[in-house]
C-alpha cells in the first residue's frame, strides 16, 4: 500500500489552502491543474495517462482537491489494463468537500419535491453517484488487475438518489476493489431504493478506514456500510479504527454495517478497533452491526456500541454463524427499540436457525475477554473466556454507570465508578489495560479520578487481582498498604491494612477501593467487581 508522505501532505496543504475548488495532480500541479466540479474527472485521466506512460515521480499518483466540489457526476476509478492506485488529498473534513447538491437544493427539493426536482446528473441512469472503483471490463476482472483508491482529509457528503432501487449513493467497490479513508467524513448520503448509502462493496479486496465519521446516512441494508461477498474462493479484508458510526438510519437492517460472507470457502477478515457505534436505526434485523456466514472472521477490540434503536440494536447473527466472533475489552449497552417495535434484545442476538429464535453460540466461534454486554437474553454459558468477562443483566447501560454523553471526539464517556474505567485486559498492540494510552473497555480512555502526586507510585505499579472476585481480592504491591472500599454510591463499607481482603461478604457488584502507604497520602483508586 502507498502511504502518504508527511512532508508531501504539508506542501499540498499549504500550496493549496488559498485556493477554492481547484483540483491539481502533484503538491504544485506538476501533472495539471483544473478549476471547476469537473477538475477531478481531469485529474483522474491525467493520472492515468502518467501511469501509462510509466512515469515513476513520487507525485504522480497524488490528485490533491481544495474547496467544495458541487455536482462532479460519477467518477470512475478503473484498471484500463493494468493494476493502478488513485491517491485523493484534499484539506480536510471541513474545509474540503465533494458533494452532489448543496443543502439548499436539497433543502428546496425536500419541501416541495415536484416543484423543485433535483438536478440532472450527467451520467444517466450512473448505479454510484459519486464514486466508482472496480476493474474497467471482464478482460481486466480477468486478468486479476486491481484497483486502489485512498482519500485523505476531506468530506464527502449529499449524495442523493431517491426511490431508485438500483442505484447506490456515494462509493460503490467492485471485485478486485481496495480503498482506504483516512480523516474522512461520510454524511447525509441517502438512497431509499438499495443497499450501502454510504458504501456498498461486492467481492472487493480490503477496506481500511481511519479517524472517520460516518454520519446522519440513510438506506436499505448496511446503511454506513455493506461489505459482502456470495462468491467462492473470495480474501477480503477490512480494518476500521478510531472511527465513530452515529445517527444513520437503515429502511431495512443495520443502519450501522452489515458483514455478509455465506460461502465458506471464503475469508471475510474483520477487525474494529477504538470505535463507536451511536445512536443508529433500523426497521428489521439490526441497528449497529450484523455478522452474517460461515466466511466472516470479525474482531471487536476496546469498541463501544451504545444508544442504538432497533429489534436487534447492539450485534446480531442473523442468518449464519460466522467463523469466528472475538470480543476484547468491548462494551455493548443502552440501546432500545423502536417505537412501537417489538425488540428482541439491546446486546447481542444469535439467530441462525429461525426454528430457535435466540440461543447460545457454539464455543467453537465465540471468545470474550473483559467484555460487557448489557441486556441480552443469550446464556454465555459454556463460552470460552479469558480474564474476567461480563454479562449479567445488571451490568446494563442504567446501573453500570455509564452516561449517553458523547464527546466532541465523538466517544461515548463511561461516568464515574463505572467498571469500565481502567478495568481491561493487556492485549497488544489493540490495548494496554489500565492506565494507558489505549482504551480499557470500550472506545474511550479515562484517567483516574484521584490526582497522583509526583513522589508517589505509579498507578500502573498497583494491580488489583483476581477481576471479578469472589472470596479474596489482592493486592499486587512491594509495600502493605492501607485501604478503603466504597460503594458507587460513595458509602464506606469496609477498610483495613494488608494485600489480601477478604471480599466474601460484598454483594456482587461494583465497588471503588481506595489504597494508600500507610499514614501518607491516597496512592489510587481503583474500581473492581465482586462475583
């Protein structure tokens, strides 16, 4: 994969930022410059005639974009007989941006539609209204040519296809398709007639997606995403990191995502790490995230889904199992149905079989650790776990002690003496557990409450162990230390000196600990659970 040079990105930026809707190819438009929502057509033709040519400058594959893009039409981004990589740099979210209609045109359209119809594209009857990335003709699906499109630092936004059931909103990937999104925003994108408003990929090769937002979309199935393959003998890919998912809404199932792989002669690998999924809907199947087939491999690590509406508003199985399922230091909770909707469940929902509507996933595809997952009715029985995982009805969104705040990181805030602070597991490179830099459960990292000063003990030099507990709690200290166990509710229930506490007469629950040198200051404090 091509990555992106910082001291190349700093030029651009700079060369470019004065400049309003201007597309060029290279920092200084060594390969062209155009003005004008058709300076990315340009552009693109431009880069490919550098390929052809076998022009080897460390431009040259480099489209940088400044402004907004109004009504570009359909951009197509092919092989044309040989492998190729489009590289999209505009100024970032907010300052640059590609989009089909203005909002007063769609403002105008949404009040009264028949006198105030859309502007015409200029592809008729285009299937993808602002990208299209797939090898160009059988002859090169054939011939195994791939095609790469990376987009960096812009928006992507109003693209608009109503009531057409076979069209698509705005990226569509084919076979043989990669693409990456970094500091990306996808919003307002709607398609009531299909699938992937935001992005629709079939058979394609990797998806990798970094520090986006994927934002206030509207479809069919996978509103923000539809990754799927029903091909054999298909390797895919797909990693989303630091990525927030909120407010989109799916006329079908999953206004979040939809993986779907039901060939298992196929591997579909997933992996989601330090996101969120917020507050999104659906009217059948699931709001936030469906896994669908015996070809899916997906990972969930420190990622919070929350406050999503729907039958199934957290994660569902719905038709096949998948391969495997992991779950690490991942927080599940709060979500409802909606209104007037019969719900099925807030957390997780296994249902393969429609002979059984909910039932225990097989050992064999399913592993926690230090997982929470708050009102589900599937029995966990049996699954193989590591460290502590938590799933008891109790440990829901009200009275686990998390809030709906969201911030403007776009990261849902786990509110005081919530088990979810500091209470991990180490798991390289995805997590640190405890006070680190990574995320402990869910997408959000939160320093401890007591101020520490310089001359004390590290936090991380104070381990509290085994999590949950059930008889004794310990201490993992050089030095005896003196310690204090509070409710959350702030009520002192029990206190002593030493590094065993015998624990058997809490109620389960969650409970703070205060710990301190003996006739010195609060070293830390820490949450912990006992079973």
């Amino acid at each position: 994969m091509k990555k992106i040079c910082t001291m190349l990105l700093c030029v651009a930026f700079c060369a470019t930022s004065i400049m309003a809707q201007t597309v060029k190819v290279g920092p200084n438009g060594e390969g062209g410059s155009w003005d004008g929502p058709d300076g990315l057509y340009y552009a693109t033709q431009a880069v490919k005639a550098l390929q052809d040519d076998n022009r080897i400058e460390e431009w040259r594959d480099y489209i940088y974009v400044s402004g907004t893009l109004t009504r570009p039409g359909l951009f197509q981004f092919g092989t044309w007989g040989k492998d190729r990589t489009f590289i999209i740099v505009g100024d970032g979210m907010d300052n640059t941006t590609i989009q089909a209609y203005t909002d007063a045109e769609l403002a105008a359209y949404e009040s009264d539609p028949e006198n105030n119809p859309l502007p015409a594209w200029k592809e008729q009857g285009a299937q993808s209204l602002a990208f299209y990335i797939a090898p160009s003709g059988m002859d090169d699906l054939n011939a195994n040519y791939k095609v790469e499109v990376q987009f960096h630092d812009l928006s992507i936004k109003n693209i608009w296809l109503p009531d057409q059931a076979n069209g698509r909103s705005a990226i569509k990937m084919d076979a043989n398709a990669a693409a990456e999104f970094h500091n990306v925003r996808i919003s307002n994108c709607k398609n009531s007639g299909a699938d992937g408003s935001a992005i629709m990929a079939a058979h394609s090769s990797s998806l990798i997606m970094d520090n986006c937002i994927i934002e206030k979309n509207e479809g069919k199935t996978g509103t923000s995403l539809f990754w799927y393959t029903n091909q054999g003998s298909r390797t895919s890919s797909v990693t989303i990191s630091n990525t927030i998912i909120k407010d989109n809404a799916s006329l079908g199932k999953a206004g979040g995502i939809v993986f779907w792989c039901p060939d298992a002669s196929s591997t579909m690998t997933v992996q989601i790490n330090n996101s969120t999924f917020y507050n999104n809907s659906n009217v059948t199947g699931t709001s936030a995230l469906e896994v669908n087939g015996p070809g899916v491999n997906i990972s969930l690590y420190n990622t919070t889904i929350a406050y999503n509406k729907g039958g199934h508003s957290g994660v569902a199985c719905m038709e096949a199992e998948p391969d495997m399922f992991t779950m690490i230091n991942t927080l599940i909770y709060g979500s409802t149905g909606n209104e007037g909707q019969a719900v099925n469940d807030f957390g997780i929902s296994w249902i393969p079989d429609t002979q059984t509507p909910i039932f225990t996933p097989a050992p064999d595809n399913f592993t926690l650790f230090t997982s929470i997952i708050g009102n589900t009715d599937i029995s966990f029985d049996g699954l193989p776990t590591a460290a502590s995982s938590y799933f008891n009805d109790w440990l829901n969104g009200w009275t686990m002690g998390l809030t709906d705040a969201i911030t403007a990181n776009n990261e849902v805030i786990p509110a005081e003496g919530s088990v979810a602070i500091d209470n991990g597991t180490e798991f390289p490179p995805y997590t640190d557990g405890y006070f680190g830099s990574n995320p402990d459960i869910g997408s959000y990292e939160r320093s401890p409450a007591t101020a520490i000063d310089a001359d004390l003990e590290n936090d991380v030099d104070i381990t509290l162990y085994p999590i949950p507990a059930q008889s004794a709690l310990n201490i993992g200290y050089k030095n005896e230390l003196k310690w204090q166990i509070f409710s959350l509710t702030g009520q002192s229930i029990l206190s002593g000196v030493g590094n065993t506490i015998n624990v058997e007469s809490l109620q389960s629950g969650v409970y703070i600990i205060n710990m301190s040198e003996q006739g010195g200051k609060v070293l830390t404090t820490k949450k912990f659970i006992k079973q």
